[in-house]
C-alpha cells in the first residue's frame, strides 16, 4: 500500500507529463510509417541482421588457427 504523500508524487508527476505531451507535435501513424519504411531502406547496407558481420570484425569468432 501507497502511502498518501507517495500517491501526491505520482499525481504530481502524472499531470507534468501529461501537460508536457499536450503540446508535443502531434504524426500521424501513416506518416510514421512511411518514415520508418524509408529509413530502413536506405540503412539496409548497413544492417548486420541482413547483411552479415564481416569475419574479420566477428569479436564472437576465435583466433583462427592453422594445422
């Protein structure tokens, strides 16, 4: 259980964000989206997930080692 004066401290910070986002710009979801689709084309090159980490910069490879 909360007791009274941390239940004021929540309140108090609850409206402070809440009249922070008030005045925050408002982007539509399409927009958004648009954005993000656009952003992750042009930063594909460079995305490890789908390109891969190059052998020589793998730190999770050992040292190679010839027999």
């Amino acid at each position: 259980l909360l007791k009274k004066s941390s239940v004021n401290a929540l309140k108090r910070n609850l409206a402070k964000q809440r009249k922070l986002e008030a005045w925050m710009e408002r982007t539509t979801i399409s927009q958004a989206a648009s954005e993000l689709q656009k952003y992750c084309m042009q930063n594909a090159c460079r995305d490890v997930l789908l390109v891969g980490v190059p052998e020589e910069n793998n730190p999770f490879l050992g040292p190679s080692s010839s027999i």
